[in-house]
C-alpha cells in the first residue's frame, strides 16, 4: 500500500472516527506501518521510558485527515482542547452535551490513545447563565452535581481528570494564595475538596490532577506562585483531599521570562515529597518579541522547552508531558499577524526544533 492510499484512507478513517470506530486491528496496524515511513515518534519514545507523550485537540481538527494522521502517529494521549468544559457540556441549565467529547475519545480509542478530561471546575469557559446562578443561590450542588454527572459520564474511560483548574494567584492577595473567584467567594477554599472528592467518588479509577499555570519560570511572582502551589498541597493533603497529580501547564515564552532550572527542579522535588505525581499538561512556546529569523526563533523555543522538560523529565515523579495542540497550522495568527509557532509541528505537519527537542528529552 502506498502512502497517498494509506492517507486517504486515514482521512476516511479521521472523518469515520467522528460516526463509528474502524477495527482497531486494523488501525494498529495501519499506524505502525504510518510511523514506520515517518520514523520514530514522540509517542514511542516516552513509551520506551514508560510515560506517556500527548497533545489537545479539537473535534474539527480531526476532520483534517492529514492532520489526523500526524495527530495518531505523535500522540499516545489526548485531552479536548475546550469542548469538555462546562462552557461547552452544559450549554443550558441541567442538559449534558458530550457528543464533542465522546468523539474525541471515540478517536483516541480507536487509534490506541489514551484520554484525559480537562476540566471540571475552572473560573473561565463555563456557560453564561452559572456564575449569577452561583452568587444567587450559594447551592453547593451547582459545583458537586457538574462532576459527578460529567465524571460518571465518562466512568473508567479516562486515564486523569483536570479537576480544578487555576484556582490559585497569590495577585489576589489572599493570606492562601487562592484566587478570589466566584467559586471561592460563593462556597469559601473548601469548593476545591468538594470538587475532588466528588469526582473521586464518580470514577475512582482517573487519576484526580490540580492543574495551573505559573510554577515554571524564575520571577519573584513565580517564587511566590510556587510557595502559594506547595502550601496549597500540603494543607489539601492533610485534609485528605483525594489529589494524586500536579498538572504543570508548561505555557512558556521564548523570548520572556525563562525557566529557572534550580528552583524548578526544588520545587518539583518538594511536589514529590508530597506523594504526588507531575505530568505537564498544556506545553507550548510562544515566540512573540522575536527576531524576523524564523529559524533563530524556532532553535530559541526548542532551547527554552528543552531546558524545561529536562527539568521536569528529571523528576521521577513525572508520568508524562502534554503539548497545548501538536501543529502551528490551527494556532491563531500571533504577533503583528505573524504565524505563530508554539507547537512541535509547524502548519504543514513537518517537525521542528521544538519537536526535536521533546524527543531529546524523552532521551531520542
Ligand atoms: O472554533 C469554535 C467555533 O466553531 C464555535 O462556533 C465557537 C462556539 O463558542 O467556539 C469556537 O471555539 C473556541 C475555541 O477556543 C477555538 O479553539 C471557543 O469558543 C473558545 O472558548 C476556546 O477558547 C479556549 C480557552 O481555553 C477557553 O476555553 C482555547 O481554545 C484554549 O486554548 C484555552 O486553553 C486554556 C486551558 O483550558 C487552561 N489553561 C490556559 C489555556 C490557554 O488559555
């Protein structure tokens, strides 16, 4: 078979798995024979060291069969970009839309992946109608019911769950460092143990993830994010708060502040000393404030995740990195309209220097 029959035949698949899932048989065998022509992958190569690469993605990308494609061969994990937040599931008061996120995991299942949720309670991306319902009535079902019907929904299905995301900012001024949400003024910091106890209690198998941006870079505002981080965790887990894993969104500048790699690498060793596992959930390079080189801003990104994921990859407690999308070619038109370029895989699905310097952290 050559390979324009095999990637027509993947955009049927791709535009298949939105309706119905193809032998799986067949699939493997397809896109063992796909990575083989495209040499090896991210996805074989954090196998090989037992953690997992993957990638967010949304349901009309997957329409695109090269894309698709790329997306089976990379990734061996994957989380819905935006289409399982609350903004997106639960539209109108009390009716559950999940047909996005059921393709999406349709997808991922039907080529081997694994699949994350992101996210069950977050301040941003949720319906119009929640927030003065929530000041309103002060009702702590509004919160409780949302997890337990969305992580029942998907029971046993998924390999971890973003439960609350970004709760905390220590800009906020709070003695706890939490963000001073509609969430928090509505139901005081214990909204966060009623989320994860909740969706521990509706599937007991995913791994339960606080996930939040902020930890990585080497600013005063970031020593204070991480110390409000740790004191979040330690006072979380002496009240038994059912949280197994740090998500670290990884959202890094290239030409901002950079990674400080000693305090990173402290306070990811306090972060296991905690009993907990890190995974990086949202990794991406923004090249904004570059120089007109192409080429000198790609090598530049590639250099600032490397220098991050060694870090984190360092840490025995890590179980596996995420990328924000896997190609430039869905990302919004960046700084002065250029292309951005914060992904592994630049708009025409070729790799980059980013996407070398992932697979030399995996140890390619
Ligand atoms: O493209 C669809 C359009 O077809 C549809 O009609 C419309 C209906 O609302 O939605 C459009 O999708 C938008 C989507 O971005 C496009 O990618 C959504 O409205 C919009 O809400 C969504 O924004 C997402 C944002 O979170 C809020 O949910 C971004 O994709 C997503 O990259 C961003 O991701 C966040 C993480 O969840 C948390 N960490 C920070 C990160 C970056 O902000």
């Amino acid at each position: 078979m050559n390979m324009l029959s095999k990637r027509a035949l993947l955009q049927r698949m791709a535009a298949g798995a939105l309706a119905c899932a193809p032998v799986n048989a067949f699939a493997q065998q397809l896109r063992s024979s796909v990575s083989e022509a495209n040499g090896v992958s991210l996805r074989q190569l954090a196998a090989r060291r037992r953690l997992f690469y993957g990638c967010a993605a949304n349901t009309s990308q997957l329409k695109d069969g090269d894309f698709a494609a790329a997306l089976t061969r990379e990734a061996g994990m994957l989380v819905a970009e935006y289409e399982m937040k609350r903004k997106t599931i639960e539209r109108k008061r009390g009716r559950f839309d999940f047909r996005a996120g059921d393709a999406l995991l349709a997808f991922a299942t039907t080529h081997g992946m694994a699949f994350r949720g992101h996210t069950l309670v977050w301040h941003r991306s949720n319906p119009s109608w929640l927030e003065d319902v929530v000041n309103d009535t002060r009702d702590p079902k509004l919160l409780t019911n949302y997890v337990e019907a969305v992580a029942g929904h998907y029971k046993g299905r998924l390999h971890s769950w973003d439960v609350v995301n970004e709760a905390i900012n220590p800009e906020d001024g709070r003695a706890d460092g939490l963000r001073n949400s509609f969430w928090l003024k509505a139901f005081g910091p214990s909204y966060i143990d009623r989320a994860f106890h909740a969706a521990r209690q509706a599937d007991p198998k995913a791994l339960l993830v606080y996930n939040d941006q902020g930890c990585e870079a080497g600013l005063p505002e970031n020593d204070r994010f991480r110390a409000a981080v740790l004191k979040f965790l330690e006072r979380a887990l002496t009240r038994r708060v059912p949280i197994d894993a740090l998500g670290l969104q990884g959202h890094l500048r290239a030409f901002g502040a950079q990674v400080d790699q000693k305090k990173l690498r402290a306070f990811l060793d306090e972060v296991k000393s905690l009993g907990l596992r890190i995974l990086v959930s949202e990794h991406d390079v923004k090249d904004e404030g570059g120089p007109p080189d192409m080429s000198l801003r790609d090598k530049t990104a590639a250099d600032t995740s490397r220098r991050f994921l060694d870090v984190v990859l360092g840490n025995s407690a890590t179980i596996g990195v995420l990328t924000w999308g896997l190609s430039d070619r869905y990302l919004d038109r960046g700084w002065f309209g250029r292309q951005a370029r914060a992904l592994p895989l630049d708009a025409e699905l070729r790799r980059k220097p980013m996407w070398q310097a992932i697979a030399g952290a995996f140890g390619a």
